[in-house]
C-alpha cells in the first residue's frame, strides 16, 4: 500500500440521522487526519447509478429531458436511474433504457465506474454505451414525466462544455462515449 492509499481518518462512532429506500445520512465520530477530533457527515445511497449512452449508426444519441425536484430545474441527460445493488448492472441499464426512451440495443459497452460528489457519499455508478438500436415505446415511472429529443453525438457534448447539459452522469457518460467511439 502507497502512502496515498492510506487511510488517515480514525472512526471512533457512528450514528444513523436518516434512512428512507433511497438514501441514509450517517454521521461519523473521527480523528481527523491532524489528529483533532471532528465529526464527517455520509450520504450513502441504496443504489447503483446507472447512465446509457445510446448511439445510433448515425452516431446520434438520445437525452432524456425533465424536472429535477432538488435542483428545482428542468435537465436534459441521457437515460439514468437507479439499479439495484444486488442486481447485474448491465441488466438494470436494459430495464432504465427501455423504461425511459422505449430503446432496446444490441450491443453493450462498459465504459466504466464513477464516483458522484465523493466528499460526502458513497454514490457510485457505471456508464454504458448501447449501439444497434431499435425503438419502441417508452413506459416511464409514475413518478417522471419524461421528454426525449434525438441529437449527434458531437452536440450533446457541445450542450456538456457550455453548460445546456449540468447532469455529472451525463457528462460523463458522454465524454467517455465520444472518446471510446474516437478509436474506432
């Protein structure tokens, strides 16, 4: 183990503040890393992120447009949601796909795992890219009221650089899709 990978926190408590099926908010008793003692708030999520990049032959891709309660902001993203931690990534990828956009794909890419505001949860997530698409009807959650609009792949990262697109998923995904899509 490098010095980096050390860990130079202490845990000396821990409490629960809050839990519902989405999020719990912990608070840690430490020692910090100056050895004063402090407290560390966590945001730990139920669930796995998941974020697709859907790409067609005509290297456009689909965003997924609506309200964000927090945020108090209407947001264009790519298809996203939540998957189960004890289920296949990949598989939840497929149902929020096809839940959202109506779109099944044929191929699958991985592009990776990422971490969300890692100063204060533990919120992870992975990134697909779907190609060979076939679109059917979507079938959102009560819950969302959804828009899709189908755009190149070269202006949602456009929307991503100056701001249109705020979503990290989005941005994420999107920029690791154009760089995955580069070396073909």
């Amino acid at each position: 183990m490098s010095n980096n990978d050390k860990n130079p926190w202490t845990l000396l408590g821990s409490r629960e503040i809050y839990r519902n099926p989405w999020i719990r908010v912990r608070e840690d008793q430490v020692l910090r890393p100056d050895k004063k003692q402090g407290i560390y708030g966590v945001i730990e999520f139920q669930s796995l992120a998941i974020g697709i990049v859907p790409v067609t032959d005509d290297m456009e891709t689909v965003l997924t447009g609506q309200y964000r309660y927090p945020v108090d902001e209407y947001s264009w993203e790519l298809p996203e949601g939540g998957g189960s931690l004890g289920k296949d990534p990949l598989d939840e990828a497929k149902r929020e796909l096809l839940e959202e956009t109506g779109i099944t794909a044929n191929e699958w890419i991985d592009l990776g795992p990422f971490h969300l505001s890692n100063s204060v949860t533990n919120e992870a997530g992975r990134i697909y890219l779907a190609r060979r698409l076939s679109f059917g009807k979507p079938n959102p959650d009560g819950d969302e009221v959804i828009e899709t609009k189908k755009i190149s792949l070269g202006e949602a990262f456009d929307m991503c650089m100056d701001g249109r697109i705020t979503d990290a998923v989005s941005i994420i995904g999107i920029a690791r899709a154009l760089n995955y899509m580069g070396g073909e």
